[in-house]
C-alpha cells in the first residue's frame, strides 16, 4: 500500500489556478461525495444531485483562474445548495409552462385577465374625460352599483336628469371603445 501524500486545499487551489488538471482530480476526489450526499438530501433524487455536483465541479475548472476561495469546502457546498435550488425553480417553472401549455383553459383564462385589465383602464380613461356630473351617476351606477332613484336622490337631482347623464356617459363610452 502506497503512502497518501496529504495536500491542503490551498496548495490545491493554488495548482488549480495554474491549469493543473491533478489538482482538480485531487479535489474531485476529495469532495464529490460528501456534495452528492449535500445534493441528493436537498433534491431527493440520485440523478439530479449527481448532475448538479458535476456543473459545480465543470464550472470550478471552467472559473478556476476568476476563483478566489478562502475555504475550497464551504465553497463547494455552497455552489451545490445554490444549485439545487436553481433547479427546483426551474422545475417549478417547467411544471407552470408544462400545466398551461397542456390545459389551454388556463392560457385563455390568463389572456382574457389581461384583456379585461387593458378594457377596464380603457374605460376608465374615458369615464375621467367626461363632465362632472355625469362622471359622478356613472360611477355611482357602474361602481357602486346603484338605481337611477338611488342616484337621483343621493346627489340631489330629478330621475330624467340622473338617466340623461348615465345615457350620456353610455353613449360616450359606446364611440369611443
């Protein structure tokens, strides 16, 4: 049996800036399992967390001369757990794409709430451009919700000039959409 040499993770970390491909072996070697277990606890799925611990260990070699790491095995760690959970958020989001893509009721429905919003600042708009008064019976109809008489006798008008100015704001809104 051949002594192991003990190298530390600076001496690693140094070599490994300067393209030694013995070095990363070195560091492969000496954590990939404990990050495939970090991996594999996060995400509960084998094929996931070796996936992961590989793009950390590809993207380590590939930023080895960028890196400047105190302490090689929190780095590590860190890089993997950041990475699970950039995984779940993908997943998460493939899952919404995969539900609306599938179910078209749901992709109607979020194009109708669009639709309806745009609608709704468009009357909006053109509710604020007409005249007081016959603003005020539109809101108090459409918004509130109340009768011609309610209206009437809230702002103190007959029912004929409270109907004029919800006819009126009607007709404008009728042009103008």
């Amino acid at each position: 049996m051949k002594p192991q040499r003990q190298i530390t993770d600076a001496v690693l970390l140094m070599s490994l800036r300067e393209d030694s491909r013995d070095a990363f072996a070195d560091i492969y070697e000496r954590y990939w399992q404990p990050l495939l277990a970090i991996a594999y606890a996060h995400s509960r799925n084998k094929t996931v967390a070796e996936e992961i611990v590989q793009e950390v260990f590809i993207s380590l070699w590939n930023r080895r001369k960028d890196l400047h790491i105190d302490n090689i095995s929190a780095y590590l760690a860190t890089a993997v757990r950041l990475s699970v959970f950039k995984q779940y958020v993908r997943q998460k989001r493939r899952t919404e794409i995969a539900v609306q893509a599938a179910d078209p009721a749901v992709a109607i429905w979020e194009e109708e709430k669009i639709h309806t919003r745009f609608l709704q600042q468009q009357i909006n708009g053109i509710v604020e451009t007409l005249p007081e008064k016959c603003r005020l019976v539109f809101k108090l109809s459409r918004t509130d919700g109340l009768t011609i008489p309610e209206i009437a006798s809230r702002i103190g008008i007959s029912r004929k000039t409270a109907e004029a100015h919800l006819t009126k704001a009607l007709k404008e809104l009728r042009l103008k959409l």
